[in-house]
C-alpha cells in the first residue's frame, strides 16, 4: 500500500481520473479538476475562525492594557514584559510546531495549538498579578503561533492550484478583521464586566472551536499521500470533495518526491533546492515586521513630535493596518502572474510610501494619503507572505516552512521597536527615520527577486 501512494519521481503522472478502473489518482489533479465544494469551504471557514481568533488573542492584551495599569497600579514601563512574553511565545510556536506538522500531520498539530492558547488565554483571565499573567500570555502566544502555520499549511493542501493564493490570502484576511472585532468588543465588554472577560470570550471560543475542528476538520490530503497512509482515509477525504472519485484505490501526487535526501520537514527547507529561497523568506518576511511594528508602536508618537496635534496624530497612525483586505486582490494577482514579482512589487511601492510619510508631515490631507496606501501595499504584501510560503515548499516541508518564515520574522517585530528607539536617542529627525526604515522595504524586494532567480535556476 505504502508503494501504491508513493509519491511521483519526475512529476509526469498521470491525471486523476474517477471511478473504479482507475490505476492511480493524482491528488492535485483531482482538487484542479472540480468545482470548490462545501467540503472545502468547510476547511477554509474553520481555518478562518483560527486566524480570526489568533488575531483576537494577539490583540487582546493591548485592549486591555489601559485597565491593567489602572487595577494594579503600575507604570507604562511595567508592562513592557507581558506587552513582549506572547510575542516571543509565537515566535517559539511556530519554530516548533512546522516541523511537528509535517511529522505528525497538520490536523492533530492544528487542533493541539487551539487547545492550548483556548486554555492559556481563558487562565490569564483569573490571573492574579503581572507576572502569572506575563507567563500566560508566553503560553498563548505559543499555541497562537503554532496554529497560524498549521492553518496556513492545511487550507493550501486543498486549495486548487488555480485559486490557491486567492483563498488562502483571504483566509488570512481574518486575522486583521479578529484584532478589529477586539477592539470593538473590548469597548463593550469592559465597561460592563471589566477587563477579564476580554481574556475570557478569548479563551473560550477557541476551547468550542478545537471541539469542532475534532469532529469536521479533515487531515490534509496530501498530507496523507506523502506519508504513505491507507488508500481508504485518502479516498473518504476526496470523495467528501466530489463523489465522482468512485473507487479509486491508488493515490499519487505531481511533485518530486525528495524523501530519499530529507527525512524531515527542517532537512527539506534547509536542502540545496530550497536554502536561498528560505533564507530570502525569512529576511522579507523580518523586513515586513520591521516596518509594521516600528510603525504601528511609534508612528503616534512621531507624529506628535513632528508638530500634529495628538488627536490628529493618532487618527492619521490608526489608518495604517486598514489595508489588509487587499490581499484578496494580491492573491488573484498571485494565481495568475509571477507571485514573487507581484510580492515584491508590494514591498518596493510600500517603502516609496514610508520614505514619503516622513517628507510630508507639514500636509495633513498628503499624509493621509500616504499612510494609508503605505499601509495597504505593506499589509497585502504581508498578508501574502504565507501563501507564497506555501506554495514554495513540497508536502513534506510545507508546514515548516511557513512555519518557520512567521516564527524567524517574528524577531523583526522586536527589532523594529528598538530601531525607531535607537534612532530617536541618536536624535534622528522624522524625516531620516522613516528613510531608513523605507530601506527594509526595498530589501525584502530585492530578497523576492533573488528567491524568484534562485527558484528558475532549480527547476531548469
């Protein structure tokens, strides 16, 4: 059996084809060739929920940052580190949950890190003090940063290579629309029971969801034909796609079966094939969280000191992650020209905006202007980072290779914070900051263009 789902060497199989004299099914060719079904809208709405409540959880302790401070009487310094511990806890989820993933399948790895930031999350609510809390926030963090790449990584593996971005972009779409529903409901919320049901409302919709993703959420089925699993779970998984499947009996995919020389999903990401194209994800995926975090943590304050009053100042700052509805639209771009040059594309138009965002400070209505076609371009192209993560990586490498992108550009979030501190000391005007953190733009560009270079010169 093991034999009969074995991957193809050469990538020249045979399409899928149904019914009960077929010798073989190409996986790929099987999802290509029929219509989206609700099988797998069922897969995308699940994923969706995952990225939508990550976004929450993410964003949750800066809702209620302001009540913290007022309750137990701290300083703005005090929070620093609960502010950091979910950060650094996604960085570490997502590093060790990709290659789990790929070795024990996207489903359990997926389902495991809801569980834990539902349980982390719905804890910190009865927390007692600053520091349980900092260590529950670590924890959230680390479930939180375990589930995005494992939801990024199953949607893809039953995607249509036609819509594949499309899909999986707007699926990541949910994770700027979960921080925004926070905040709304943070406003409600509080008032009326306080800060703790924020942390509670988090906790408890993932413990509901990880029951849901137990009884309807699939394996990957590609997952499944990589790791040679029985001929009867792959065939209940595409049937529920279309039921022309009939009998199928042999299952195979169209890629290079590389196992004979990577046994594991880290030795995949870090073979000769695919090294230049993963050290250029890391370092754009780094480059992105620079710009986005330097921007969206000291933008106000910028401003501010460049003469807007503060009102004006953080009404111009919240236009920047507004954008992030327009990966929709990068991902249809994506399916049908060259993903990385549409990516990077994104990335040298977004530091042409942060370079002008420091020029124009004196012009309110140009400065909006800026921002927020600065923040679109930066969000898309963020936002379609994972896709084309995904896209990249054969099955065995898939879940950490995205995996890993999100947890190692993580960092950058950190480094931008303390680039725009650093360049402040040195008494930096506004205008030479946001010129310097422009050139993270144009880097992650060049960084899409050396992977696109590498990526032609492998598969002549």
């Amino acid at each position: 059996m093991h034999q009969n789902n074995a991957l193809s060497e050469k990538g020249a199989t045979p399409p899928a084809v149904a019914g009960s004299n077929a010798q073989s099914v190409n996986v790929q060719d099987f999802l290509n060739q029929h219509p989206f079904s609700r099988f797998q809208w069922l897969i995308f709405a699940l994923c969706f929920i995952v990225v939508l409540l990550d976004g929450f959880d993410t964003a949750a302790i800066g809702f209620i940052a302001p009540s913290l401070l007022k309750e137990w009487g701290m300083t703005r310094p005090d929070l620093a580190p609960v502010l950091s511990a979910a950060l650094f806890g996604l960085a570490a989820g997502a590093l060790i949950a990709g290659p789990l993933a790929d070795r024990m399948g996207r489903k359990l790895v997926l389902s495991i890190s809801v569980l834990l930031f539902g349980v982390a999350c719905t804890w910190s609510s009865f927390a007692p003090n600053l520091g349980q809390l900092t260590a529950l926030r670590f924890l959230t963090g680390l479930g939180l940063g375990a589930a995005m790449p494992s939801a990024v990584t199953l949607m893809s593996e039953y995607c249509p290579d036609q819509r594949r971005s499309t899909l999986t972009n707007a699926m990541f779409c949910g994770f700027p629309l979960g921080a925004a529903c926070g905040g709304f409901l943070a406003a409600w919320m509080i008032p009326q029971w306080g800060w703790r049901s924020v942390l509670l409302a988090g906790g408890i919709a993932p413990l509901l969801l990880a029951v849901m993703m137990l009884y309807f959420l699939p394996e990957s089925v590609r997952y499944m034909v990589a790791k040679g699993q029985p001929a009867a779970r792959i065939r209940a998984a595409l049937s529920r796609v279309s039921a022309t499947l009939g009998d199928a009996r042999s299952f195979i995919m169209s890629e290079k079966n590389i196992t004979g020389n990577a046994r594991s999903g880290a030795s995949v990401v870090l073979s000769r094939p695919y090294i230049t194209g993963s050290v250029m994800l890391w370092l754009t995926y780094f480059m992105g969280l620079v710009i986005f975090y330097a921007l969206i943590n000291w933008m106000p304050l910028l401003l501010k000191d460049a003469g807007l009053a503060p009102k004006t100042a953080t009404l111009v700052s919240a236009l920047f992650p507004l954008g992030g509805v327009g990966a929709i639209l990068c991902g249809w771009l994506m399916d049908r020209f060259n993903a990385n040059r549409v990516i990077a594309v994104c990335y040298a138009l977004t530091a042409v905006c942060i370079y002008a965002i420091g020029q124009v400070t004196g012009n309110v209505g140009a400065l909006m202007l800026v921002v927020f076609v600065g923040g679109t371009l930066m969000n898309t192209a963020q936002s379609s980072m994972p896709a084309l993560a995904a896209a990249f990586y054969p099955t065995q490498g898939r879940a950490t290779g995205v995996a890993w992108m999100l947890g190692l550009g993580r960092f950058g979030g950190i480094a931008g914070s303390f680039l725009v501190a650093e360049l402040a000391r040195r008494q930096f005007g506004i205008g030479g900051i946001f010129s310097i953190l422009a050139v993270a733009g144009l880097i992650a560009a060049a960084a899409l263009l050396v992977k696109q270079s590498a990526q032609s010169k492998n598969t002549k």
